[in-house]
C-alpha cells in the first residue's frame, strides 16, 4: 500500500473502502500517568498478548543498542529495551505475573494531541478464500506476482525538495512511464507473461485480498498458502465505498465491509467498472511461516496487533486501548496490544487499526469497526526518566 519501514510485507496495502474524515494535522503529545489511570487494567488476560509482546522484543534485542526506536527515538534506543526485553524473555505467563512485570519495567504514557486524548480506532483482517494454482472453470482471477518491468524511483534523488517521495512506473523507450492501471490489468495487459502466483474463484473477493493486503488461501489440490503484499502498480487509491454512498447505491449508515462486498458481488456487471475507478493495483507474494506479516516484520497476533502511524509512534511498544466493540458500543474493548503493523488510512497520533485475524468471523468485527477510543504507550522507565512532555 506504501512504502512500509521495514520492507514490503503483508500490512502494507489495506486502505479503506470508505476513508475516515482526515483530522487536521496535530502534533503528537506524550504525558507519563500511572496504571491507576489505565482503565480495565487489571481487568485484561494479559498473557493472551504475550506471544505478540515476546516476537516484537525478540525484534529489538537483535538491533544495536544505540538503534532508535520510532521516529525521532520517541521510543528511546534500542538499549533501552535490553532490560525490559530480556525478562520478558523469561516471563510467566499467567496474568499476575505478566502485569506485574509490566508494571515494575513499564511506565505508561498518555497519546494525545492538541490536548485531546481521543481519536478513531478501525479494524482489519486477514482475508481467506479457495484458489487454485492453475486456472479452471471455477478457478479464473488470477494472483499477479511483481512484474520485473515494475520500477521505483525515488525522486529525493533528483532534488531536495521532492525528498522522501517515490513513484513506480516502468520504461518505455526513454521514458518512464506510469504502470498499468487496474483497468488494463483486468484487460489482461499481464496476461502470459507467467506471473500468475494463483488463481481464485470471485473477482470480488480478489479486490478487498488487495484492500486488505494478506490472505490465506485454501488450495484446490490441498494445503493452505499465505500471500502478502509484494508491490503496487504505482496508481491512485481511490475508495470505491464513498463512490457507492454517493451514487446512492449503499446507506451512509450499511457502508461496512460486509455491505459494500454484498452490493458488488449482488451487481456484477457494475461491479467491475466500480472496482476499476480505484486505479491503484498489489501484486502479491507467498508469505512462508506463520503470519500475515505485519510492518514490524513479525507474525501478527490476532486480537493484539495494532497498526499505528510510524510517522509518529514506534514500532514494537505495548500499548493499552480503550475503546467499545465494534458489534456492542456499549461495551468496552480494554485491552494490551502491541503495536506491530501500520497502513495507509492509519495516520495521526491517535488513530489505530485492530487486526482481528482470519475469516469471515474475524470480517464479522473488522468491517464495522469505527470506534472512539484513546490509547497510552507502554515505554521502558529509562525513557520515560529523560522524557520532556512533547508538544
């Protein structure tokens, strides 16, 4: 979906079928508070985050000490992390026992900005679906690999100004050119060039797999395989559910993912000139091991995971949300994560993404999840001793 810190991998892509209202740009606050200021704290099972917090922390162990963590070594080194990771290393996992480590290692500190500590937390899932390897009557939408003609040019290499910006495209002649859209990609512009990874049944299902970024696909023949994001065509996002709102088509208020996947798959012969106005197309890859891979570069966790913005926050730091359910408003979702995974929609510094894991159950609370919530990070004490309030 964008360039990610670490490399392409699975969250890179998911952008949203319908995109929250942009806040105006804010700057990130960070107060140091107590446990006592958490709510639901000592209410959570703790130890159901421990396999999340344990990959992140065997991450930072393996990094040089005076490696920053997150922008602006919000975060501190990874020196920092040293003590606190190797007890973790060895922690017990019932829940006493893991919240009191916390607590003697951790001090939580309060995200906010412009003095408002709330913001919008969505979710997301790891589709899954049946595919084949070879195409067959049932088996006719195709799974691109990254095509080889699929360049990048970093254009900060060309002028100050423009630095940090980057733009696919390919070569035509002396010319670099923009690549192929999702249109003339459907038209079949990839077609016989072997890049076909594998072949799934729904075009449908095919689009929100791209939305989404990560998929778990059952095979014909047996076996499962993961894919994940290996590369965008380089073309505008454009989201499809606000095209539908607009038209009429789909309620403001039934605009879920659910909803908007019933309407095209209910009107499939306008479906595909809908999905054709999001120009923007992945190319995917197979994901071996556990997964799908967050931006961290570690297995995520469902139920734990949490996507940030890693313009502002760090990566790998244990977080404590509170927010309500997305199927029950009423009811709080309090809860430690672990932010391990960021994507193009999460942007802000109180803004987040709940992966909810695999299938159509995990679907059930990620496609209507658009809740108010707040979150506190979980930093190292030696961080949190030389930390100034940011503003």
């Amino acid at each position: 979906m964008f360039a990610c810190i670490l490399g392409s991998l699975t969250g890179c892509e998911r952008k949203p079928l319908i995109p929250p209202t942009p806040p105006p740009p804010l700057l990130l606050q960070l107060t140091p508070t107590t446990y006592g200021d958490l709510p639901g704290w000592t209410d959570d099972r703790v130890s159901e985050a421990l396999p999340a917090l344990t990959r992140s922390c065997n991450r930072v162990l393996r990094l040089e000490p005076a490696a920053p963590i997150g922008p602006r070594a919000v975060g501190g080194t990874a020196a920092d992390w040293r003590q606190p990771c190797t007890v973790m290393a060895n922690a017990a996992s019932d829940d006493t026992s893991l919240r009191t480590l916390l607590e003697s290692e951790f001090t939580p500190v309060q995200v906010s900005a412009g003095g408002n500590g709330e913001g919008i937390f969505t979710g997301y899932y790891e589709v899954e679906l049946d595919g084949a390897r070879a195409p067959s009557s049932r088996f006719q939408v195709p799974l691109y690999r990254r095509p080889a003609d699929l360049l990048s040019a970093n254009l900060g290499n060309f002028a100050n100004d423009l630095s940090g910006r980057t733009i696919f495209g390919r070569v035509d002649g002396d010319r670099f050119v923009p690549y192929a859209s999702r249109a003339e990609i459907d038209r079949g512009v990839l077609a016989g060039r072997g890049l076909e990874l594998l072949w799934v049944e729904d075009p449908v299902d095919a689009f929100i797999l791209q939305i989404q970024g990560s998929g778990r696909i059952r095979l014909a023949d047996g076996g499962v395989m993961r894919v994940g994001f290996a590369a965008a065509n380089g073309q505008p996002f454009f989201a499809i559910g606000r095209a539908l709102v607009d038209r009429g088509a789909v309620p403001k208020d039934k605009a879920s993912m659910q909803d908007i996947r019933a309407w095209l798959k209910a009107h499939p012969e306008e479906a595909r000139s809908i999905m054709q106005m999001n120009r923007r197309y992945i190319f995917f890859r197979e994901v071996a091991g556990d997964g799908p891979i967050g931006a961290e570069g570690v297995p995520l966790t469902a139920g734990r995971s949490l996507a940030v913005d890693t313009s502002l926050l760090p990566l790998g730091v244990p977080v404590w949300l509170d927010t309500s359910w997305p199927s029950d408003p009423g009811r709080p979702l309090r809860r430690l994560m672990v932010a391990q995974d960021t994507g193009a929609a999460i942007q802000g510094p109180v803004r987040g993404d709940f992966f909810w894991g695999t299938g159509e159950a995990a679907l059930a609370e990620a496609g209507r999840m658009k809740s108010a919530g707040r979150y506190w990070l979980l930093l190292p004490k030696s961080v949190v001793a030389r930390m100034k309030p940011t503003s």
